[in-house]
C-alpha cells in the first residue's frame, strides 16, 4: 500500500474542467475530496448525468479502451484526487488474472456502447 508522500495528487478549483469529452485519455483519478459533475451533450445542452465523491474513479474507460473521453468532467467545488497514469492502469490490468482483466475490457466496452449519445 503506498504511503500519502507516494501518490501523485492533482487539486482542481471549483468549476475547473478537470476533462472534456473527446480528450484523449492520458489519466484516471480517484476523489480524495471534493465533488466532480459528469457531464454529456443532450440536445446541445450539457446536462450533469452523475455527481462523483469521495471514494470515486473517473476518466479511467479512456485509459482501458483507448477510446476518446465519453464525457467531460468537472469540478463541482474545490476537489482533491489522486491521479493515476495511463501506465499504471496498463500495468495493474497487465499483472490481473485473465479473468479480472477480460471484465474490465467487457465491461468497459459495454458501459461505453450504453452511454454513447
């Protein structure tokens, strides 16, 4: 387990874009502090489909499936994460069983296909 001087954190400041749909995915993260609204483009109006918090991962489908962002992110207020590269997640999915690492793949592959506008 990694000790707090060992992790990469990022702050974002409230209504910050943390990313944007179409971005290509280069990091993940998880909440530390703070709330991040998801957004989607519904009737060429951005609408706030999941607010996030403490505890939650965002922007990893693009890290596993190397697929453009599906979403934009942002920060509702003032937000702490810790950010994960595309490397780290490469490498925890590469050292997975073959069963952890297909149903990540699959589920991915079929959140995105169920989210795609």
């Amino acid at each position: 387990m990694r000790s707090d001087d060992e992790w990469n954190f990022r702050e974002f400041d409230e209504g910050e874009m943390i990313f944007n749909v179409g971005d290509a995915g280069d990091e993940a993260y998880v909440i530390r502090t703070g709330k991040v609204d998801i957004l989607v483009e519904k009737d060429g109006k951005q609408e706030v489909v999941e607010t996030l918090a403490q505890g939650d991962f965002l922007g990893e489908m693009a890290l596993v499936d190397e697929e453009p962002r599906s979403a934009s992110a942002i920060a509702r207020e003032a937000v702490s994460c810790a950010v994960f590269s595309k490397e780290e997640i490469d490498r925890a999915l590469e050292n997975s069983d073959l069963l952890t690492y297909a149903l990540v793949k699959l589920l991915t592959k079929r959140l995105r296909k169920a989210t795609a506008g």
